[in-house]
C-alpha cells in the first residue's frame, strides 16, 4: 500500500468536494428554454374538437399581412384547405412560395372550388402547431382558418403550413424575437383580436336582483326544475339556482 503525503490526501479530498458541489449546482441550475417552447409561450395553439373542426379553445389570433396573389411564376396565392394535404409553403427572403409547383397542381386539380379556399389580405387564422428543425434552419407552422372571425357561416376550419426559412446556421443563434419578426411578415398579431373575438361571441347573460320571472326566462329560457313554496318560487337550472319572492328575484345561487 502506498503511504500518501497528508498534503496530497487533503487536496485531494478538497479537489473531490469541489467536483461535486459543482456537480450539484449544475444540475439544480435551470435549462435554458428552448426556441420551440419560447415561441408556444407567445403563440397560443388553436384546440380542436373530434371532427377537426370544432374550435374547443380558440388559440391566438394571427392576420394574414401578405400579398396572396401571384406576382411572379413559383408563387402561390395562399390555399387553405380541409386538411394539410396541400404541399407546405415556403417564406423565404421574403417570398412566400409553395415549395413544389406540380405538387401544388396535383392537389389541386378536380378539387371542387367549395373544398379550398385562398386566403385574402387581412383575414385571420389561429396557429396550431410550431416545430423548430434548428439543423435545417426552419420553423414550420401550422395554423386553421378562424371562421369566426372572418365571418364564415358554416365551419370549415380549413388548414395550412408554412416553413419558414432562415439562413444557413443562422437559427442556432436566432432570438425568439428575430423568429417572430420574421413569421409576422407573413402572419402578424391582430391587435384587434379581442375586439373582433367578443363581437363574435354573444355577451353572457345577466341576472339581477329585483328582475320578474319573465325577464330571468328570457334571458336563461325555462328552467330543468321549478319549486314552488308558498309566496317563494326556485327555478333551478344546470349551473344556477334562481329564488324568486313574490315573482321578484330575491337570490341567485
């Protein structure tokens, strides 16, 4: 066995402690986040029902700011469809193009007019899916038309995806903000989103103390239940239950 010199041991246990501890900080320090999760943490993805179709919970609203129509040959007007079948677009130093042209054709020939639809300047979308390939330089989104918010009677909540494509290397270093930039030359915020989402959606109803039987009807329809004690009436409903004293209401609960 091999005697140590009592300096060597200690420097060494020291040296030991120092590794671990500094093992322990690395590990309780907390990951960067990455691009993807910083762009979910500004962009609110779309839910939808079963069916594709039905919006379960809206997801942020984004407004088409690009020119759809072709200006030159290789560039496409901006078609959403009922499902991702279309070839994705391209951004690209500022064009937008679909990435194959006979894939694009191909999709679209024999496809009822009623079963696509090009989206114009100003119309508004919900994204629904974000994937960063920071190898390959590109972040891909997919989004859904917001037919409540362009007016569309019949939902269709039809779909899209763009890649959008940055210079070689240059997203490993990207900011979120310079990503963002560059999606909004294509899909912007709406800053009127709120507006136009609460003049789709009807205002809740209101129930006030001192209201008559027939205003509470008119606002929440008849009741599941109505329990009749002497002078005090309960019209119970699926959430509410509404007391009315002398066909005034005295309590909602």
């Amino acid at each position: 066995m091999v005697n140590m010199n009592p300096i060597k041991r200690f420097a060494l246990a020291l040296l030991f402690v120092v590794l671990v501890l500094h093992g322990f900080a690395s590990a309780q320090e907390p990951q960067a986040a990455s691009l993807e999760d910083q762009l979910l943490a500004h962009y609110q993805l779309v839910k939808l029902g079963p069916d594709g179709k039905a919006v379960i919970e809206p997801g942020t609203v984004l407004k088409v700011v690009i020119d759809t129509q072709v200006d030159s040959y290789g560039d496409y007007a901006l078609v959403v469809a009922p499902n991702i079948s279309l070839c994705p677009y391209k951004f690209v130093n500022g064009k937008l193009k679909n990435a194959a042209m006979f894939c694009a054709l191909k999709n679209l020939i024999g496809v009822p007019d009623d079963a696509w639809h090009r989206l114009e300047l100003g119309e508004r979308v919900y994204p629904s899916q974000i994937e960063v390939a920071q190898d390959k330089d590109r972040v891909t989104m997919r989004f859904v038309e917001c037919d409540s918010c362009n007016g569309v009677a019949e939902p269709s909540t039809f779909k899209a995806e763009i890649a959008f494509q940055f210079a070689k290397g240059s997203l490993r270093t990207a900011s979120v903000q310079q990503v963002m930039d560059t999606i909004s030359e294509v899909l912007a915020f709406d800053e009127d989103a709120d507006t136009a989402q609460n003049q789709a959606m009807p205002a809740p109803p209101t129930i006030e103390l001192g209201q008559s039987i027939e205003q509470v009807v008119a606002a929440l329809g008849q009741p599941e239940k109505i329990v009749n004690l002497a002078e005090k009436r309960i019209y119970v409903y699926k959430d509410l239950k509404v007391t009315f004293l002398n066909g005034k209401v005295s309590d909602v609960q």
